[in-house]
C-alpha cells in the first residue's frame, strides 16, 4: 500500500498459479521513497517515463541533484516542511531529465515517521504547465505579469505556473481583492462573504488570509501580491485579471 492508499502488491493470479504478476509498471505516477538524508531509497511506478532514468539509477543519490537549480530552494523548504510533519499537497517543482529536458512535477508527501522516511508521489504535468503558460499567461505581444482568477473551476493562475485551486471560500476573497482597487476595506470582503460585518469574527478572515497566502507559496513558490494594512484590510500590490465563468 502506497502513501495515497494504492495498493501496489503483486497480484496473485486465480488458479493457484506460483508467480506473481507485478502492476507498478502500469501506474502513471512515480512513487518515490526518500531517507533523511535525502537519498533516494526506492522508486516504483512510471520512474522512466517520467525521469528518463531506470530506479536503480536513482536509488541512493540525493533527490536534490535531480532537480532544476532554480527550483532547490523552495523544494528544500517544502522538504522541511514535510520533515515537521506537514502532508504537502500540490506542490510544483522541475526536475531535470536523463536526456537533459525538464519535466514540470506536482508532488505529494508526507514524512512517515515510523519507517523514518519520507514519501512522496509525483506525477508528470509537463503539458499542462506549458499550457498555463502560453494560453493563461499570454498577453499582447509579450508574457503578461497579471494573476489570473478563473472562476470554472475556482483556481488562481500566477504568472508563468500553473493554476492553484481554490475552495468557493477562498475565491469569493480573491474576487473582493481583485475587483475591489488598490486597497480593500474588510468590510468589503466580509459583505462579499455574505456576513454582517459587525458580528463578524475577524480573526476568521486573518485566519483564511494566511492559509491561501501559505497554499499559493507552497504550491508556486511565488508570494500572492496581497499585504495587509493594519487596521483597514488589503492592499494589492499586482493587478489580477478577473475570467469570468464560462
């Protein structure tokens, strides 16, 4: 059984047939095994088609040197992250292929302290991130710096990356931001949310600001243009293009 609840034994064949028919290969993720030092300790599923290298090519070399320079420093820090015991979800970074092109991952992982190693489950979304990045992020004659918010489904679009989804909760917020100025009152978003904003719990709203500022980190690496001003509400400090559902 894999971290995603995948079972991933060999399947017994009826009959009472001796051998064992192993179905790792037929995944179209690569699960992967890492120790505390970051070695690789065991790679099973769609290893080659993803990396372009064999498992035993990987096995016991460090993760790190397998991805792009430019993304190693927030990969170390979803790492330190996973080792403090979060379950990182929907995390993107580069990995540099055998033949030397990149492949674009999203990641999940969890550290499982009582086999003291860190699991994670990868998975090849090369195409749609070339996508996001031509057909999302394309303005005019040259790339656009906006953030996109599309509202079908519910996901935030930053610059150059792929799309980060977002709760109905999470994109009612963003809408108040995006369409609200420069500078949104509270009472702007709260009325958006549908509350009285004198009965409101305000620390509700600081509480869901800093969860959708440390989903779109993780799953990005960029910081979402949002600052809060002390005592009125949020300041946007980059515009958004606001998609409207289809």
């Amino acid at each position: 059984m894999d971290a995603r609840g995948i079972d991933t034994t060999p399947v017994q064949p009826q009959g009472g047939g001796a051998s064992a028919v192993d179905v790792a290969h037929l995944l179209l993720d690569a699960i992967c095994v890492v120790d505390p030092q970051g070695r690789f300790v065991a790679i099973r599923g769609a290893c080659e088609s993803i990396f372009g290298y064999r498992p035993q090519e990987m096995v016991g070399k460090p993760m790190i040197d397998f991805v792009y320079e430019a993304d190693r420093e927030r990969t170390l820090q979803a790492v330190d992250r996973i080792m403090d015991g979060y379950l990182q979800r929907h995390f993107e970074n580069r990995y540099v292929r055998k033949d030397g092109r990149l492949v674009h991952l999203m990641w999940s992982a969890r550290w499982v302290p009582e086999d003291g190693v860190r699991v994670a489950v990868a998975r090849d979304i090369t195409g749609r991130s070339i996508s996001a990045a031509r057909g999302e992020t394309l303005g005019g004659a040259g790339v656009s710096s906006n953030w996109r918010l599309c509202g079908s489904p519910p996901r935030l679009v930053p610059p150059g990356r792929s799309a980060v989804p977002l709760s109905a909760q999470d994109y009612t917020v963003m809408l108040a931001l995006a369409r609200g100025g420069e500078c949104v009152h509270r009472r702007a978003i709260v009325r958006a949310l549908g509350e009285d904003y004198l009965q409101y719990d305000q620390r509700r709203l600081d509480t869901q600001m800093r969860r959708l500022r440390r989903k779109v980190e993780q799953a990005c690496g960029l910081e979402l243009p949002v600052a809060t001003v002390r005592g009125v509400g949020y300041r946007v400090f980059q515009p958004f293009e606001v998609i409207a559902p289809e």
